[in-house]
C-alpha cells in the first residue's frame, strides 16, 4: 500500500466525503510530483515554501494554494506523523471574488434551450433548490418527497442534511424524465448505472449556454448563485437563503447582497438628484 493510500484510507476512517478524499491525495500527488520529491522524507517546512511562492508566482488561484497547503499539512500530519508549521502558506481570506450571476432570463433560455428531458431535469434541479453539484448527484429517487413537496439533502457539505422547496414547476417535469429512464437508485444516473458524472453535468451546461448564445462564463456553481441572487432580489430573508444553501454563517450568504440589482437599484445616484 503506497503513502497515498494509506492516506486516503486514513481520511476515509476521519469519515471525510469521497469527493474530497479525491481532491486531497491528487493534490497530494500533483505536490510531490512537483517538487520531485525521492522520498517523502525530502518533504519539508522549506521546501513546501518555496514550492508554493514558485506557484503563486506562476498565477495558481487561491482556491488551488488552499486546496495545496491542507492537504499537504494534513498529509504530513496523519502520515508522516510531523505537523509542519504552515498556516502562513494559505492565502488571505481578504481576497474575495463575487460570484458570476446569470440573469432570469438567461435561466430560462438555458432550460429553453435543452431538449434532452434528463438533462434539462438535471439543471432545473439545481436552480430550483440552489444545490450544490455534488449534492444533485448523489440525490436518491426517494428524496424527492412530492407529498410534502420537498426535497432531502442527505449528508451536504460538512455533513448536514437539508430539506428545500420542490418546485411546483419542476416535478411534472421530474416524473416525465423518470417516465422515461426508469433510474433505480440514484435520481440522475450514468449510462451504466451509478450517479452521474460530475464532469458530465458541467458538459450539459456547457452545451445549453452555447445553444442559449449565451457567452457569459457560467459552471453549474452559477446556478446556484443564480439561485440565491434571485431570492434576495424576490425579497426572501436572507436567515431562509442561508438555511437554504446550507451556509454554517450568515456572513457567507452575505456575499449575495453584493450582486443583487435590487439593492443597488435602490439608492440613486447624486445625477438623479439635481
């Protein structure tokens, strides 16, 4: 068993979710690739720092130097058995982007623009509950709750589950592509059965905003921000959009009120005044 193994064992048994199991040894793996390490011993507090200010450097995101210098640490420390001292290496948190945001017109010429039931299916979902990709894909046929006209999130980001509005709109349109594909234990399954392909559903997006004409950079994350945006500017609480997404705080919901035009049409400009 090599070191990677043991490691993504390791966060198997600490009951960390396969998809950051994932994301933590490639990480891992891309690391020690990088800095051409012979043996993990060669993997040191110094080495790692001029191993990341080389790829801040060459323009790496954050996101990528967070996702580096955790998975690197927690590596060393369930391992290697050495805890290195590198909180310094993580970026600021001060460095905060705005999500994109698609209009609810381009929403809708998105689902227009979809002919294929499972894939339009795929995308309302995801918009109509503002669900995180890996959320829809391990959605279950019996989490949709059309008595109670819910749905259940079963074991979300950071382990907590959820129950969100099923649309009204989007469950005839659920059981006709159910109708259809007869899935039988996930919601959205693959070609051979099993949860459907992360990558796959990024591709189905893909292809609609190029159907749609729509040339705004958008991943299935903007629908979830779209999701949330669209809420606000209805007048939802933004207590109920945090629950919704599953925020742990407010202050990350917050960032919404950033890119809602509600509250920027609100306030006038000076011109307006004279």
């Amino acid at each position: 068993m090599t070191s990677i193994d043991k490691f993504k064992k390791a966060l198997k048994v600490k009951r960390y979710s396969d998809r950051t199991i994932y994301s933590y040894s490639k990480a891992v793996g891309t690391a020690a690739r990088e800095m051409k390490l012979n043996a993990w011993s060669e993997l040191t507090k110094e080495r790692l720092e001029e191993y990341i200010a080389q790829k801040v450097e060459s323009g790496i995101s954050a996101s990528w130097q967070r996702m580096l210098v955790a998975s690197v640490a927690l590596f060393s420390d369930l391992i290697l058995n050495r805890k290195l001292k590198i909180d310094h290496l993580y970026p600021s948190r001060t460095e905060s982007k705005l999500p994109n945001v698609l209009s609810a017109k381009e929403v809708k010429a998105i689902f227009n623009s979809t002919d294929n039931i499972k894939h339009r299916a795929m995308l309302m979902t995801i918009y109509s509950a503002g669900l995180r990709l890996n959320e829809l894909i391990q959605l279950k046929i019996t989490d949709i709750d059309s008595n109670r006209m819910v749905i259940n999130v079963r074991s979300g980001k950071g382990k907590k589950d959820r129950i969100l509005m099923l649309s009204e709109i989007l469950l005839p349109v659920l059981r006709e592509y159910v109708k259809a594909h007869r899935p039988t234990e996930f919601l959205f399954e693959g070609q051979y059965g099993g949860s459907y392909s992360p990558r796959s559903v990024q591709q189905v997006l893909k292809t609609a905003l190029q159907r749609a004409e729509i040339n705004k950079k958008a991943t299935v994350h903007t629908l979830r921000h779209s999701f949330a945006t669209h809420l606000l500017e209805s007048g939802t609480d933004i207590r109920y959009i945090q629950e919704f997404l599953g925020h742990s705080s407010v202050k990350t919901t917050q960032i919404y009120t950033h890119v809602s035009k509600t509250s920027v049409s609100r306030i006038k400009s000076p011109l307006d005044r004279l």
